[in-house]
C-alpha cells in the first residue's frame, strides 16, 4: 500500500505553536482524506524549528469505486419532472435510466450511477492545498510581493517550499503535483540552516528522515528532546551533579532546535548568595538554559547547561562564552535586585512599606492592594481560633505576606512571589510563622499542588482566598465558561482542600456575609468616588437604606462601619440580595467540591444528594456525610431502605400530583388498620428524635445505623400493605405515612437524587 | 566575513564606527539607498518616516540608516554598564520583504565578523508592536549565543493600515552588537574608532557625560509644564497640517503628510519625555498613547494620499 509524505518548510515556527501545529496537521489531513472514502492504516506528524510534516502509511491506490442508485419519476411523468430528473442524475437521455416497477408505484425511472474512485495523488492535490490555506495558527501573517493581494496565503511566517510525495514502498514514489500561492509542490527539502547546504532529494519518509539526519536535522520531537535530556543528564553526571529537570523548559527548547548539542557553562559562585530559585528564574527565563545542582549541598551550583543548535568549529568555547556573558550580566541584575531589596527591607519600616501599597490598585471595583491587606489580615485574625493560630501572629502574617510584591526581584520575576517574601521575613528576623505564611498562603495553586499545614498559614491562606472570591462575587465578576481571568475557580478549590486536608470545621456562611461587610465598604467607596462600578442595584438600595445618611460619613469612623458589617453578619434578612450572592458563592463552593470529590472517587450522586438538603456550608461535614452514607448504601439494609423509599417517594409524586397536595406529616394513628403500617409508624416515631439526636452529634455513622431500622418495616408495609386503598381516608393516611418515611430520609440525604 | 582588505581601525570588531560602516557597505551593495539619521528625536528607527511612512502604500522601498534613538526612562546616569537613554539602533527597511530576507541578514551578521560556523545564532518567536504607531509585526528576536543582538519583523500593519505589500523591517542594537564583537563588558568601554593608544577614542568619551547630564534633565529637571504644552502644541499643529494638506478640500490628494508626521513624532517624545518625569498616571497613560495614534493614524491616511504612498499626482 502506497504512503504519503508531506512536508512544510518555512521560516522559524515560534515553540510554542510546534506540537499543536503537527496535531492539526494530522488530524486535518487525516479527516479529509477519510471523509473522501481514503482510510490509512497509521499517520505520524514531525515539527521542528523550520518544517511541519506527515506521514500517512498505508493508502489505497485510489478512492473506492461507488454504485448509486437514484430513483426517478413514474413512466410516463410530465417532462419537466423527466428533464429535472436527468439533470440531478447527470444523464444525457432517459434511454440511460432504466425502468423499474413496484407494485404500489408501477412503472419508474431509475439511474444507476458507478463511479470510478479517483486516483489519491488527485485526491491529495486537492485536500493538502486546502488545508494549508485555512491552517489554524494561533496568528498568522503575510509576506513578499504578493501580500497586496486579498486572497495571499497566511502562514505562521513566510512559507518557503512544499515536499509531498505519494507511492508504494516498492517503487520510486510520484511527486503528488499542486500548487499554493505561486509555491509548486516538489521531491525536495533543505537541511540544517548552518550545518547543511543545498537541496535534498526525498523519496519516502525513511529516506527524508535518514537524509535529514545527515543533514543535522532530528525530525522527530520527542527524539530532539530524549537527546537534550540525555546529554544534559551525562554533562551533569560528568561533574558530579544534577540536572534541575524543567519539563516546560525542555519542551521550549526542543522547538527552538533541530540539531541539539548541550554544552556546559559557569558563572562566578558570588551569585550563588542570591536564592537558588532566582537564579533559576533568571536563567530560564531570559536563556532559556538548565541549571544544575550540587547533590552534596542540595543547592544550586555556579554551572549551568545551554542547548545550542550547532556543532561548532571550535568545540562550541565561543558560545558557551557568549552564553556565560549573558548570564553574568543577568545575574548581576538578579543580585542587584536582591541586594537592593535587603537594603529597602532594612532601611523602610514595614508600616512604611504597607502603605505604599495604597498606591496599587488591586481591581478598580475593590480598592487599593492595601485596602484588601487590610482586610484579609483582620479576617486572618478572626479565623485564627478556628484554624488552632495566634491570632496576633495570624495577623501579622497577612500584613506581611504580600509585601514582597513591590520587591525588586518579583518585579523582575513574578512566578518568584511569596517565596522571595519568606527569604526576606527570614532576613529581616520575623518569626518562621511569618516566612512560613508568606510563601504557604497562595497555595495550593491546583488539585496537586502542596497544602498548607501550618496554622498561621493556614489562617492567611483562607483569608486571602476567601476575600479574593467574595470580592469579584460582590462585583458580578464571576468565572464564564471556560473564562475565569481571576483564578476563581483555582481559588474555590483551594479552600475546598485546606478545610478537608486539615479537617477544619468552617461555617462558611457567616464568614462570607462578614467579609462582605467589609468589601462592601470598599464599593461603597468607588460608588461615591464615581468609579464605574458594577454592584447589582438592589445591594446599592439595601445599603443606603440601612445607611444612616452615610453619604456624611468620612470611612475613618470605623464605630459605624463595624455597626454595619455586624448587622449584615447578625441581620442578613435585611439584605435578600446579599443573601443572594452569598448563596450563589456556596453553591459555587458546592460545585468545586463535587468536583473535587468526584475526582477523589466519591458518587456525585451522593454529593448531590447530601448537598440537596438545606444549609450545607460546613464542608467538612459534607465530605463525612457523603462518606457515612456511600458506606451505608453499599450495606443490604442501606440498599433496601434505598429501594423502599424511592418506591415511596414515586408513589407519593404520582398521588401528589394526582391531588395537587403535599403530604406531610399528619398520620393518624386511629386510622391505621393493618399491624405492618402500625409498626411502621411507630418506627419512625422512635426513630425521628434519635436520629436527629445522632445528626445533632454529627454522629452520621449513628444515625445511618438507626435509619437501618427502618428497613424491616418498610418493607414489610410495601409488602403486605395497598397504599391506594378503596377507603380515601385510609388512602391519605398512608401516603402521610409514604411522607414520613421520606422525612425521616431526608434528614440525612435527599435519597431521591441517589442513583440505583 | 570580513574585508580583509580593511586596515585595523576600520574593522567593524575593533571600531563602532567601523561596525556602521561595515553595514553601510553591505546594504549599500544590496541596493538599499543608505540615508543618514532623521533629524529629530525618536524613541526608536521605526519612527523615522524612511520606515513608518515608507512602509505604507505600493511603492517598493529599500533603506538602510542609523537611528540615534531616546528612551528616556532608559537612563542610568552613566552607571550602567547596559543601559542608555539614547543609543543607536541600525535600521533596514525593505518592501516588499524579499524571500531571501533571513539569508541577508544572516550574511550581514557574516560580514560584521559574526562566524555562523562558531556562533550559535537563532531566530527565537518575538512579535513586534508599538501602540503610539499602531503598528505590529511577527518575527523574532535574533539570538546570538544566547544574547538577542537584532529585531526581525514583517510588518502587518502600521498607522491602523494593512501594509500592502509587507515590509521586512531589520533592526540592530549597535552597541550590544559592538559589545560582542569587540569582547567588552561595558558599553562605555567600547572602542568608538578603532584606534589605540592615546588615539583610542571610547564610548564613554563620546557619551558618558551625555548620560549623566540627560539623566539628571530626563528624571529631574526636564519642564513638565513646558512639555504638556509642546503635546497640546504638537498635537494641534499636528490636526492642522493634516486639515490644510487636503488638496481641494477632498479627500483624494494630501500635500502636507511629512510636516504633519513630525509633529506625530514630536508629540511621541514629549510624551516619553513626560512618562520619565513620572507625572502621568497608569489611567492617563492610556489615553496619551492613544492620542499619539489617533494622530499617526491620521498622517498614515494623508501619507497613502502622496505620491510616494502610491497616490500619482493627477
């Protein structure tokens, strides 16, 4: 079977776009020639710096041969429905139909219409052109002299030649013949930019792959970067250290070459006092280049590796002596940041160093950076207690763990953030709560990611989140789709896991409405001040009416915002929209930790059956009560209790909306007739008080095991009991008692969201 | 490769001036026609009309220059071994861009002594945008042994126009490229023209004082009360030029787009100017910029209507 081989040269293909470029390459061609009736036994896509290509093995000659049959008009039809007919058919007369009959129809036209396949270099010529034209780049642009025209070719940067060719294994393959924008597709390709010279003539995919091998060329990804890897590795081992393995470094920089050599350099061990993750922000960042560890010491050493694209003349001295002057003057930056930020740290008080964070607005609608320190260190100090922290120290802590954030070195480097500020905690002699705190409190930044322990951290962390959701919350500035610009979403979560990891117990629900009593001051604020903002016009009216003349109040008169910020926390009714948004935020919560859960392996029927009920905003709670009752539904009683009350809860919605009523509560015992509904009443009777008593303790293990007792007598009822009795009041007692059973359930789950 | 028949002094690795000579010799030979610095201040090549207003219209168009160019925020009061308020950046503009753009560049580096079988050099992605141009390109920052010595773009648009056909647009930073073909770690150690001994003139004997003086002017004393009147001054004289150009009052033929594009320049400075003095807020830099497009803008459209932007004279 004939193969394919298709190649796209053209200038440097920025990184980034490469493995995404080979799969649509892929998947484009793939599909297309699929869809036209050509299916391949294997497809393989290449990228590197200067070409995008693929190899489909195993192609037929050409495309399946295709019979059709179309049905025509009645014998004798009018002749415009004759004419119309041989147009569609694409027949010259209806000699060429022939006639069928049908005992229903009687005599008709049919065409049978065979069609050859066409050849698949035909095919090819026609998909490959097309493919290129409407590529997916994540930006494309235009070039050269044909630019001007509307209709010129897009690429990712200027495309230089074709290679596509088509044949089986055994003979010299064709060149499949198209043309794209002025580009003639052809059997040839260049190497190496510096290592190679000339064209090469390609056959077939081994062949291009062994000539470009020749040429210095490393066609495939994953090879370039097993290659990179493995000499890094040995160049490490060969000095007796480690490579500092960075997967998304590597996946740079196998698209920035396409003949790997790793050559090793050094800078002066003065710059190992600045920490070891600056340096390594520095050399990754601007150099794109590994660093190395000592594995005595476990700190960085004074070496690092570069991947450069050529064999060099000289053993490659001139460019690790280029690379090295780069870095010292990068690292000679990094220390002057570092150095300079001792300085400020040791010079400015940290009051001093707060308030310039007056200056930084965090978001437009929320204030300054020092408004939300301000905020996040006084919630801080109020989870304190529940967290097991100081709360003096819970405090402190906040007021410090964003201050690296005006350093020279997290200007400089971003991702070095919370980090730098536990070095220089470190340094300035705070307590290790404090350095602790101002690292620990951004994390954890996913669903793997470190969580923190510390309770000081914890306490800063929580705080920091819970601010930063209850403020986009309160501005309408919630995540869409896949749009979360704020790491909503990553901030939900990371609540979700300190609480559970740590097994606090947290009632979410006042601890909302009380930071936004307190963010709703900062809004209250820019609606004043004229700032655009966007608060939902009922919080704005409820404000102002409880607002006594605020528009007077300077915001200093702390007595009345904290009269206000209470009455919002003691008072919520008076703010139904308020109340809105905080439940709107908890059930947002609820989604983050079914997420989470489910992926932990818990049955997010279960969640959602315990989340059904009202007023879960302890999430601790949930996660036992979840786990309590997937542990009693995989019991026999836990099943069968399960089935009964379905079965209740079904009769009951039928007979309720047969009645347009609802049944609750209300059995009269004169009225129950039959020993099993008798002893069924009364099990629920002595069991509603002690399961509550069970659910009171948070005992759901407890209480499980007492609605268990229930199982016996509901299945004895819906066994020798007719709940839709021929006496109507007999009738409406039962299902009364059909309702009981559902309550006593729903104390502990809405079993009727339960699978099974 | 180098002319061997250069003597010492003039060799573009001993001497900046040497440097610039070297790539006026190699542009010159490609047909670019080698133009001499634009005569007011810029923030950087991009701005002088050889390439803004060059760049827009039909017209092919091939240009070589050295550019001094002002980035005021940039200073360092001589302190720095790597910064400059002003320094220069050589320019090629070419239109439409030549398939073989890369092959020239990379034989320019050739010809200032960079060795392509001993250096590791890389065209490494890099897109190119001025907001006060409304401009952008895609290309790369060319990489040599780790060190970005060039910009490479193929410009899409400039002054909120389609470039038709596109230009290929080459800018060299001459000193950090000087810097590394001379084997020095301070800009102002540079070796200025070629000479040794008590002959020897460096960078630092050119500039040093400059930086300093400029510095002080730049963060310190520069007249912001002057200078958020030369904007308002530019930029009204800037819409003046532009109104009057129009010839016959249609919009068909401009006469003026040059004048009116000096002002466009003079107003990008002073607003440089003014962002180095620290008195623009975050908020009100936006607007600024914005305004210095709206009037690049506006001389892009009256440049299409000339003859050099491919309108002919009736």
């Amino acid at each position: 079977m004939p193969d394919l081989l298709l190649e796209l040269f053209c200038e440097e293909i920025p990184a980034r776009m490469q493995a995404g470029a080979a799969e649509s390459l892929r998947k484009l061609v793939t599909d297309a020639l699929v869809e036209r009736g050509l299916v391949y036994e294997g497809a393989k896509a290449f990228v590197t710096p200067r070409r995008l290509a693929l190899a489909v093995h195993g192609l037929p000659a050409q495309q399946p041969d295709t019979h059709e049959e179309r049905k025509g008009p009645r014998v004798g039809a009018p002749q415009p429905a004759i004419d119309g007919f041989l147009k569609a058919a694409g027949l010259a007369s209806i000699d060429q139909a022939s006639i069928e009959s049908d005992p229903k129809k009687g005599e008709f036209y049919v065409a049978r219409l065979h069609k050859h396949g066409r050849a698949t270099p035909d095919v090819i010529a026609e998909i490959v052109p097309a493919v290129i034209r409407a590529f997916p780049w994540p930006k494309s642009m235009r070039w050269g002299k044909g630019s001007s025209s509307p209709t010129t070719l897009r690429w990712v940067r200027p495309l230089q030649s074709i290679l596509c060719t088509f044949g089986p294994e055994t003979e010299e393959p064709e060149v499949v013949p198209f043309e794209v924008d002025g580009l003639r597709s052809g059997d040839t390709t260049r190497g190496h930019r510096f290592l190679s010279e000339g064209t090469i003539r390609v056959r077939r995919l081994e062949d291009w792959m062994a000539k470009l091998e020749a040429a210095f060329v490393v066609v495939d990804r994953e090879r370039r970067k097993d290659i990179i890897l493995a000499d890094a590795k040995d160049l490490a081992l060969a000095q007796g250290l480690e490579l500092v393995e960075d997967a998304g470094l590597l996946e740079e920089i196998a698209g920035l070459v396409e003949w790997p050599v790793a050559l090793m350099g050094s800078f002066d061990p003065a710059f190992l006092d600045v920490p070891d993750e600056v340096i390594r922000a520095t050399i990754r960042a601007n150099q794109k280049c590994f660093v190395l560890r000592n594995p005595a010491t476990g700190r960085l050493a004074n070496r690092f590796i570069l991947v450069s694209n050529l064999v060099a003349s000289d053993g490659g001295a001139a460019i690790i002596a280029g690379n090295e002057r780069v870095i010292r003057a990068r690292l000679s930056d990094a220390k002057f940041f570092w150095e300079t930020d001792q300085k400020t740290n040791a010079t400015v008080p940290l009051a001093e160093r707060l308030e310039r964070f007056g200056n930084v607005t965090f978001h437009e609608k929320l204030g300054s950076q020092l408004e939300r320190i301000r905020r996040i260190a006084a919630l801080a100090r109020e989870l304190a207690p529940v967290v097991g922290a100081d709360p003096d120290l819970a405090e402190q802590a906040a007021l410090y763990a964003k201050s690296d954030l005006r350093t020279e070195v997290v200007g400089e480097f971003p991702e070095v953030q919370g980090l730098m500020g536990k070095y220089y905690a470190r340094l300035e002699g705070l307590p290790e709560e404090i350095a602790a705190a101002a690292e620990e409190h951004y994390k954890p930044q996913g669903p793997t990611d470190f969580v923190p322990t510390a309770p000081v951290s914890v306490a800063v962390a929580l705080a920091d989140k819970l601010d930063t959701l209850v403020g986009f919350w309160a501005i309408d500035e919630k995540p869409t789709g896949s749009k979360d610009p704020y790491a909503l979403r990553r901030a939900a979560l990371g609540v979700v896991r300190i609480v559970l990891e740590n097994g606090l117990t947290v009632k979410l629900a006042p601890v909302l409405l009380n930071i936004f009593g307190r963010i709703i001051l900062e809004i209250r604020e820019s609606i004043y001040s004229d700032r655009a903002v966007k608060v939902p016009p009922q919080v704005v009216s409820e404000l102002e009416a409880i607002w006594i003349d605020g528009s007077e109040l300077s915001r200093k008169e702390t007595f009345f915002f904290e009269a206000f910020r209470r009455l919002i926390v003691e008072n919520p009714a008076f703010f139904p929209s308020v109340v809105a948004i905080r439940d709107d935020l908890l059930s947002f919560f609820a989604d983050r930790l079914k997420v989470h859960l489910r992926e932990a392996g818990a049955r997010h029927d279960l969640v959602d059956a315990v989340f059904a009920l009202p007023g879960q905003d302890d999430l601790l709670l949930v996660v036992k009560r979840v786990e309590a009752l997937g542990r009693f539904l995989s019991t026999e009683d836990g099943r069968n209790l399960l089935a009964g009350t379905k079965r209740a809860a079904n009769i009951l919605r039928i007979e309720e909306k047969k009645d347009g009523v609802t049944y609750e509560g209300g059995v009269d015992v004169v009225l129950l007739h039959e020993p099993e509904e008798r002893a069924l009443a009364e099990a629920i009777a002595a069991l509603g008080p002690r399961i509550e008593a069970a659910l009171g303790a948070e005992d759901f293990e407890a209480a499980m095991a007492l609605l268990a007792g229930l199982r016996a007598p509901v299945d004895a009822f819906f066994e020798k009991v007719t709940v839709n009795a021929e006496d109507a009041r007999l009738r409406e007692n039962r299902l009364r008692l059909l309702a009981d059973i559902r309550a006593a359930t729903r104390s502990i789950a809405d079993f009727d969201r339960i699978e099974g | 490769m180098i002319d061997p028949a250069l003597p010492p002094h003039m060799r573009p690795d001993k001497s900046f001036q040497g440097l610039i000579l070297a790539l006026h010799a190699f542009w010159a030979d490609k047909g670019c026609v080698v133009l001499q610095p634009y005569d007011m201040e810029v923030g950087a090549g991009t701005f002088h009309p050889a390439t803004t207003l060059r760049a827009l219209g039909p017209l092919p168009w091939k240009a070589a220059y050295v550019q001094p160019s002002r980035r005021p925020k940039d200073g360092r009061y001589g302190e720095n071994p790597n910064r400059l308020q002003h320094y220069y950046q050589y320019q090629v503009i070419l239109k439409p861009s030549p398939a073989d753009l890369q092959d020239l560049y990379l034989a320019s580096l050739e010809a200032i002594g960079i060795d392509l079988r001993l250096h590791d050099v890389r065209f490494v992605e890099d897109d190119w945008e001025s907001p006060t141009l409304g401009a952008w390109g895609l290309g790369w920052e060319c990489w040599c042994d780790g060190m970005e010595v060039s910009q490479f773009t193929y410009f899409q648009q400039v002054a909120g126009f389609e470039c038709a056909p596109v230009a290929g647009e080459l800018t060299y930073g001459l000193e950090r490229l000087a810097m590394y073909v001379q084997g020095v770690e301070n800009v102002y150690d540079l070796n200025f023209n070629g000479r040794e001994g008590d002959e020897k003139v460096t960078y630092g004997d050119v500039f040093l004082q400059a930086e300093q003086e400029y510095s002080r002017h730049n963060f310190e004393h520069a007249d912001t009360d002057m200078l958020f009147q030369q904007f308002r001054m530019a930029e009204e004289a800037a819409a003046k030029y532009l109104e009057a150009g129009w010839e016959d009052g249609t919009k068909a033929r401009h006469l003026m787009a040059q004048p009116a594009y000096d002002q466009c320049i003079k107003a990008s400075h002073v607003f440089n100017l003014l962002d180095a003095r620290g008195v623009i807020s975050v908020t009100e830099r936006q607007s600024y910029i914005l305004r210095v497009r709206e009037l690049s803008r506006a001389c892009g459209a009256a440049w299409l209507a000339t003859a050099a932007g491919g309108t002919p004279a009736p």
